[in-house]
C-alpha cells in the first residue's frame, strides 16, 4: 500500500467550522490510511490534546511547536492501529497521557496482526494511563470536551463534543458509517449508538470524522443514506 505524506485538510464549506474563539484548532491527514488528526490547543494557557494520533508523530509535534502548545493528553476515538500508531512516539517525547475506553483495549494486544494484514511495518503499542468513561468531561483551558460512548465500529468506540463540533472517529462519516465486520464490531450497535447520541445534538453541530470531510449532525440525519431506507 503507498503510503501517502500528511497534508493539512481543507475545509470546503464554510459553514463547518469549529466556533470557540479561545480554541486553536488543527487538522492533519496522517499514517498510511490518511486519519485526520485533531490538534485542539487553549489560548488561555497552551495546553492541547491530540485525538486520534495515527501516524507521523514529527508533523504533530511541528504543529505543537508552531503554537507555543504543551501537550496535555493524547485522546483516541478508537484502538485500531490506523489511528495509534503514532502515540507511543508522541507518549516518549512529551509525557502526556494517553486517554482510551477500556472496552478498546484488547485491539491493543494485536495491532500488529492488524499492520501485517495490511503489510505495514509494526507499530509499538501505547501505555494507557487512563480510561474514558461515558459523559465524563475533560478541560482544556476554559473548553469542556465530553466524552461519548458510541460502540459499534469498535466495543469502546467513542465521539468527543466540545462547542459546537464533535468528532466521531470511525463512527459516522459524511454521508457513511464506519465498518462492522471487525473484532468487536456490530451494525446493530452502532445505528444505535449514532441514532440515540449523535442524531440528538444540534442540526448544526460539526461533525469531523476519522477519514474525509467534514459534515454537520444536520446533513447526516436528512442525506446519509445508510438512515434514509
């Protein structure tokens, strides 16, 4: 599989865009799979998190340094190794924490059966120094981000809100939904989940998936349509 250079992502439609005017907020395509990864920094006191660290850990830490940002904590939407193969580096060179939904972990304990399928070099697996919980909230400078459990594509798949924007990982997509043939994986679960925990946030909530585009809560209720049978 070619492995593609990160790029940063261009946002096509103005309308979708993170609106928290104290955020510093960007976006990098990273690993062989192209992840979006999230850098969410406070202007307040410089603290950020980085969700979904997949791959190209030097191109992270250069958006960090750009910033003058400290990095608080490493957040995962999910465990598969698309979307933390660039932690451990991230882990080693700053110190910050790794932050995982315990129901995730046993993808960790084979990630490199994942990379040899795709015949990728292995990846060293991350230490987890703490579990999401369900509705817990976590703070970067003045901003709440709120933990959501959304299992379907993975057990401990979850989605993070703050603001306005929520970012779903490999959960929902612009006009798709994540895979559910892998290990752990349930179609059943993850209508379920987008229906009850995603479909009732704001039509104009921002939605910033794990691959692609951004879309809104709004466009993916009346146009996605794995919800339009």
């Amino acid at each position: 599989m070619l492995v593609k250079q990160p790029s940063i992502l261009k946002q096509i439609l103005p309308v979708k865009t993170m609106k928290l005017h104290n955020i510093i907020f960007e976006t990098l395509a990273v690993g062989p799979l192209e992840v979006n990864c999230y850098i969410i920094g406070s202007k307040k006191d410089n603290t950020a998190i980085v969700i979904d660290a997949g791959g190209n850990p030097k191109e992270i830490l250069s958006l960090l340094k750009k910033h003058n940002l400290t990095l608080q904590f490493i957040m995962n939407t999910h465990a598969h190794f698309d979307h933390v193969g660039g932690v451990r580096p991230l882990q080693d060179i700053t110190g910050a924490e790794f932050l995982l939904h315990q129901e995730d972990i046993p993808l960790l304990n084979y990630l490199n059966d994942q990379t040899s399928a795709f015949g990728l070099p292995r990846i060293s697996a991350p230490k987890i120094d703490r579990h999401l919980k369900d509705n817990e909230e976590i703070l970067i400078g003045n901003e709440t981000i709120q933990v959501i459990h959304t299992p379907g594509h993975s057990p401990g798949s979850v989605c993070f809100l703050i603001g306005n924007a929520v970012f779903t990982g490999d959960t929902l997509f612009a006009g798709s939904i994540g895979r559910t043939d892998l290990y752990g994986g349930s179609y059943t679960k993850i209508i379920n989940s987008i229906k009850t925990r995603l479909f009732i946030l704001d039509d104009q909530t921002v939605v910033y998936p794990g691959h692609g585009e951004p879309t809104t809560i709004g466009e993916e209720k009346q146009h996605n349509p794995v919800f339009q049978l």
